[in-house]
C-alpha cells in the first residue's frame, strides 16, 4: 500500500470516529429560563413546608426543575442577572455571586439539606440536586465555598447544598461552570440560604426581597464506556477489511 493510500485510510478512520462521537453526543442541549425568588429557602428542596428553625419566617419553597435520572448529564447556567437582598437596611453589593457583609454564610444542616459555608459573601444563589425521596436524616457533608467559588467543574451529592452564583468561574466574567448531575437525581431545587445574621440554622426570610434569573442549560455527554465501544468497533471493522485484502492477495 502507497503511503497516500495509507494516509487516506487514516483520515477515513478519524473521519468515521468523528461522526460516530458526534451521533452519541446528538442530544441537543435542553434549555429553561427560571426565575428564583430571594424568599426561596434552600431548606424547604423536596418538603411541602418552607421551614425556619432558625427563627423568623421560612419563605417559600425553591424553584425546582424536574430531571430525568440518568448518568452523564451536566448543567450550566448562563445568562443570569438580577440579585437577592436580605433586608433593605443591609449595605452590601448584591450580585449572583453574592455580597460581602460581615462573617458571610455559614448555614446549618436542617431537615436532611446540607448547610453551605462561605465567609466572603451572602445571598448568592445555591442548587440542591434530589432524587424522588424527601430528604430526612443525616444531611450530607457542608461545602465550604470560602476562596473556592472559581472552579470549572462541581459534583455536588444529592441532598447536598451547593453555590451556583452567576455560574461563571469570575463575577460577571470566565467561562462556564459545570454541575454534573447525579444520576439518581430527578429534581434540582434553586435557592438561597439565610438565618439569623446568615450564621448557624436556617430562617429569617420575610424581609428578603429581590429575585434573580438564569438560564438552565441541560446537556448529555458521552460515557467513556461508549466512546471505548466506537473505537473497538472502528478498528474492528478495519481489521475485517485488511484482512480480506490480505486473503484475496494471497489467492
């Protein structure tokens, strides 16, 4: 064989590699505007009732997008504006990310929730990913998000609290952060967490006011598995072919 037969079949390797990844990741991305009040309390993700341990007035339950469970799927969030303001007599400079104000966030585990902790900022907008069970128990392990709101890929747990902000790697700039979804996971709740001052259990949301919108991006991505499986498919169709041709030269 020429060596430009040889780099012929190797283009038409990589060429039908190409297309049989692009046929496994064809799932179009599925896209939903929601708009998440400041008076969504995080804790209230898979009960009926908004609560307030912490004192106050518990909200009202978070905005919830339905999934369906299944491995490989990954969320962006894009486009957001707006922002959240705990009481008007608090001097911050809200944003999606947050705003500074005193010790920042540090929110107990309530009613199967995770807490979430972040000592730079309050009402920045957070996301619990649930399956079709009421979250009781043991909550999973707190995210500390201090200095940490910069990465470029979270695997948040079911039932575990995590910061979403503007989903960009900077404040109003970079490129977009990636959620991978569990997958058992068949509902994401959007929120906020607050308390007294924004410190120990969760409560005091009737003096919150404000919303913020984003656009939820929902996507598939191809299993390694899969990819493994077009490539063995792949050489095993040109191994079948050279080998013919190796047969029909020897006859």
């Amino acid at each position: 064989m020429t060596s430009t037969n040889i780099c012929r079949k190797v283009a038409q390797t990589f060429a039908l590699i190409a297309l049989g990844l692009g046929v496994i990741n064809a799932k179009p991305a599925m896209a939903s505007q929601l708009t998440v009040s400041a008076q969504a309390n995080i804790y209230g993700a898979g009960h009926t009732t908004a609560p307030a341990p912490g004192g106050g007035i518990g909200g009202q339950l978070p905005t919830i997008f339905n999934l369906s469970a299944s491995a490989g799927q990954v969320i962006t969030f894009s486009n957001v504006s707006g922002a959240a303001y705990y009481a008007a007599q608090i001097p911050y400079n809200a944003k999606p990310d947050g705003g500074s104000f005193l010790l920042g966030t540090n929110i107990s585990s309530f009613g199967g929730i995770s807490g979430i902790r972040n000592d730079n900022a309050i009402a920045f907008l957070v996301g619990v990913f649930l399956s079709d069970n009421e979250p009781v128990g043991l909550a999973p392990s707190i995210l500390n998000f201090t200095n940490n709101t910069s990465f470029t890929e979270l695997t948040p747990q079911i039932n575990q609290t995590f910061f979403i902000g503007d989903g960009l790697t900077g404040t109003g700039s970079g490129s977009l952060q990636s959620f991978i979804v569990p997958e058992n996971a068949t509902r994401l709740a959007l929120g906020f967490a607050d308390g007294f001052s924004v410190q120990g259990l969760p409560g005091h949301y009737s003096d919150n006011y404000g919303s913020v919108t984003v656009e939820l991006n929902l996507k598939s991505v191809p299993e390694p598995s899969a990819i493994l499986g077009l490539l063995t498919t792949v050489g095993l169709g040109i191994a079948i072919k050279r080998k013919h041709r190796q047969g029909y030269a020897n006859n």
